[in-house]
C-alpha cells in the first residue's frame, strides 16, 4: 500500500515541479537588466506537439526549434497520455482549483469528448492552408496570455500598492520590516515593470472560463477541449503501457468513481487514450489488483467521430483561410499596424505566430500590445507597437530571443537597430514648432540614431511685435528613421502626439529567410 500511495505522491510532486518551472520561465521572461535571455523560456511552447504541428504545417517546412516536441511525441507514443496528468501547468492548476471550484450535477454527455479532435481537426486543416488558429486554443497560450495580460499586471499593482501605503502612512517600525520584505520580492517575484495591456480582460476572461468550467465536470477543458489532449490521445493509442485489468471489477467499480477522465466506457471497458496516469486507481484500489505493465496496444477501438462532422470540420478548416483571405482585413489601410523588429513578411508572420505573449511580456518599454482587429479577425493577439504607450528600445532585441516559432527571428543587434519598423511623420497642424511657432526639440533629443533620424531647418518668423526671430523646425531623414517609436512616444503635447510612426516596411528585409 506504501508503494502504491507513493506514486501519487511522485505525481503531485512532479505537477508541483512543473507548474514551479512554469512560473520561474514566467518570471525570467521579463526585462533584469541584461541584454541576454540566458534559459529556454519558450521551452512549453517548444515542446509542445501542437504547436510544432500547426507551425509546421503552415510554414510548410520542418524547423528545429521544434525538435523538443518531437521527444514529447515519442515519449507519448511509449508512455501514454502522461503529460496532462504529471507536467501540464494548466492541468495542474485546474487540479488545484478542484476543491475551490467542485462540480455541479452529473457532468455533461459522453459526445462532448469528441469536441477536442473537431478542434484539433480545424486547427490543423486551417495551418495547411495558411489560417494559423492555435493561439486561440493551446492551453499554454491561453494560460501564459491570461497571465501576462492580467493576472501578473493586477498582482503586481496591488502588491505595490499594499507596501506603498505602508511607506506613506505606517508606523516607522512597520516600513523597517516591510522594505526589506519589498526589495526582496522587487528582485524574485514582482515584474520589471506596471505593464499594461489592451485586451486584459479579454484573455482573463478566457482563463477564467476554462476554471469555471470545473463547476459543470472536473477537467472539463483537459477532457473535452483541449486540442493538445486530443493529440496526445491520438498517439497514447500505440502506447505499450497497458492497465490491467482492463475492465471495471464488477463487484467493486470504484475507479470509475474515482476517475478524473471518465476513461471507462459504460460497459466498464477501459479506454487508454483517456487516461492521464494519474494512478488514483492504482492507489486506492482496495484489493491492490490494479497496475500499468507492457503489453501489446489493441487499435480495435477507433475514435467515435462521426464521418459527416468529420467531413464538415475539415472542410470548415480549409474554407476559413480562403474566407480570411478575401475579408476585410486584407485591404483595409492598416498605416499604424506596426510589427516587432525583425518580424516576417506579414502572411508568414501570422502563420507562425501563435499568439502566445512572450513578446509582450518581455517588451522593456511595454510598446507590444495585442492586436484585436487591426490585422484583420486572424491577427487577434498578435503584437504590434503603439509608440504611444510604449516605444522599442534601440538596444534591445529580447522580443525576438523568446519567439518560440521564429515569428520574429533572434536578429543580431546591430541588424536589429537597422531594421525599418515604420516611418516618422509629423503632423504640421499640432507640431507646435509649425502650428505654434514655439520652440520644441524633445523628439530630436531622444531620437536614438547616431546621426539622428530628425533634424531641424532654421525659418525666420514674426514675434508679434514687428520683430523676427529664428526657429527650427524638425523634419524626418527618411533613409535613417527605423520607426522605433521614442519620438511619439515622448511627444510633450498632451492626447494624440504630433509625430506619427507610421508602417512603411523594408520588405526586402523582412520575410525573405534572411533571419530563419
């Protein structure tokens, strides 16, 4: 019985591990003073197999970044359906939120299984044919995004706001203890920065629902809809480790109870690929007759999908990138869409992007915000830099170290600051130089180029009083300008700026495989 309860403790220990790494990559994906990322922060996306799938599949070519999925597939192929139930962090979390946020009623309906390979289905049959959908699904994109955009912005806020009101209004014996306390968390725990972010509450939003979910059936995203899960379990189905007994005692039936996955059919038969590994059934089986040995995988049973919905979620999968192609978004003026530095030609650029944050969350200035419909309904998360907010920084190029796809390429810095983000232009009717005749040179002094992409005219203008005096006017270097956004961004009149980075591209640049 020692041994049996121990792999459940080797299980929890082993979520716990995992969901800690989860958060320390979280952590190290963040701005510390250095230049360089030195740890695979991206490393969950890395290996993930549906990722590597719908990126692979979209940008019609093998790439190596993805050869750690390759291993987890493998790994899968021989062990069964581990993952969601030892490594998961979302899987993880849900299990901990279980006693938070029980079920309600008896559950759903057995054909709500079949929902997560309809999802895997489309996912893979839009990236053939150019609609890249797994950002909105992959449950490391959903958690790392709820995260990033809401979760940490919030954390750190109200923990800075708690030791700043003990600063301004405790005790001194109060703020002796709880500045030390502060600069430790400064330094391990609290973001670089107070970032902020468009469509927080749309990705909270979409967290939360996955945990609210709990209340109709315990792992009901992991069970139902999880598009990852549903690839797993098409590759545990040739795993050689087998339960034994196959079937639910008829006497007993207890780990049909206990099962978090329902892995039994209604004649108790045991289904592998929906079983997690959890061993509750191993643990808590009161004979102690239940084990996982090598055996030889029985492929008798297929998946129960139905052939006509089958056929109409892949042909769904192939209509919605022809449908994407021919939408609005393709020739709507886009002139304030700005992409990172480095970033492909914007087809493929959406193609591999899977909308997972890490740019965002790692951007110094806190420039890369999520897109909601600038790029058309497919660009939805995808990030772009409001110079307004935030500018990109002329040393930095981290956003491309944490692509996990190569969406925006790990460029040399020196490459980096002479990539053409967009272009300056000033607005001659707020500019208070043109529209005021009042002296104004900030944009000139933060401009980042050695030789400085905004430089002045000298005009002679009337005082008002019969008198001249001479005043500079800025104007842009087209050919040295990058788009780097510091101009707009420190523009001093209050609202709209009166300088504007506008998307002019150097497509010979960007999107040729230069920086694959």
């Amino acid at each position: 019985m020692k041994g049996r309860k121990a792999l459940l403790w080797a299980r929890r220990l082993t979520q716990l591990s995992f969901l800690g790494l989860f958060f320390y990559l979280f952590r190290l994906t963040d701005y510390t003073g250095k230049d360089q990322i030195a740890a695979a922060v991206n490393i969950f996306f890395r290996w993930n197999p549906l990722v590597a799938l719908s990126v692979t599949l979209a940008a019609k070519a093998l790439l190596a970044l993805f050869l750690p999925a390759l291993l987890l597939a493998v790994l899968t192929l021989l062990l069964g359906r581990f993952f969601c139930g030892w490594v998961c962090p979302l899987g993880t979390l849900l299990d901990a939120a279980h006693k938070v946020v029980p079920p309600r009623g008896q559950g759903v309906g057995k054909g709500w299984v079949k929902v997560k390979y309809f999802l895997l289905l489309l996912i893979s049959a839009s990236s053939l044919f150019g609609l890249q959908l797994v950002g909105f699904f992959d449950p490391f994109a959903l958690l790392l995004r709820g995260f990033t955009f809401a979760v940490d912005p919030v954390f750190n806020s109200s923990v800075t706001g708690i030791f700043d009101t003990l600063y301004k209004k405790g005790p001194s014996w109060v703020t002796s203890l709880s500045e030390p306390v502060y600069e430790f968390l400064k330094k391990g725990v609290l973001p670089y920065q107070q970032s902020i972010f468009s469509l927080s509450l749309v990705a909270f939003f979409l967290l939360l629902g996955i945990f609210l979910l709990e209340r109709v059936q315990r792992r009901f995203w992991c069970k139902n809809l999880c598009p990852l899960g549903a690839l797993l379990a098409l590759l545990s189905r040739f795993s050689p480790l087998r339960r034994r007994p196959g079937k639910l005692c008829p006497s007993c039936g207890q780990c049909g109870k206990l099962c978090r996955f329902e892995a039994f059919q209604e004649d108790g038969r045991f289904v592998p690929e929906r079983c997690n590994l959890c061993m509750e059934c191993v643990a808590k089986c009161p004979q102690g007759m239940i084990s996982y040995r090598l055996g030889v995988p029985s492929l008798q049973d297929r998946v129960d999908l139905s052939r006509r919905a089958f056929l109409g979620v892949g042909l769904t999968g192939v209509a919605l990138p022809l449908v994407s192609r021919v939408g609005w978004g393709e020739k709507l003026p886009r002139p304030t869409l700005l992409r990172p530095p480095g970033a492909l030609d914007e087809r493929l650029f959406l193609q591999k992007c899977v909308r997972c944050g890490e740019c965002m969350k790692v951007c110094i200035q806190n420039g890369l915000q999520p897109t909601l419909l600038e790029a058309g309904a497919e660009g939805m998360f995808t990030p772009r830099l409001v110079p307004r907010i935030g500018y990109c920084e002329y040393n930095c190029n981290l956003c491309g170290q944490v692509c996990p796809t190569g969406a925006i390429p790990k460029v040399p810095l020196s490459e980096k600051q002479r990539f053409q983000i967009g272009k300056s232009h000033f607005d001659k009717n707020r500019c208070l130089p043109y529209a005021k005749e009042v002296p104004c040179m900030v944009c000139e002094e933060h401009c980042p180029i050695y030789d400085k992409a905004i430089r002045f005219h000298e005009v002679t203008v009337s005082d008002g009083r019969g008198g001249t005096f001479p005043l500079r006017q800025p104007y842009v270097v087209e050919e040295l300008c990058i788009g780097c956004g510091i101009c707009e961004n420190k523009c001093p009149l209050p609202g709209e700026a009166a300088i504007h980075v506008l998307s002019q591209r150097d497509l010979r640049e960007a999107g040729n495989g230069k920086y694959d």
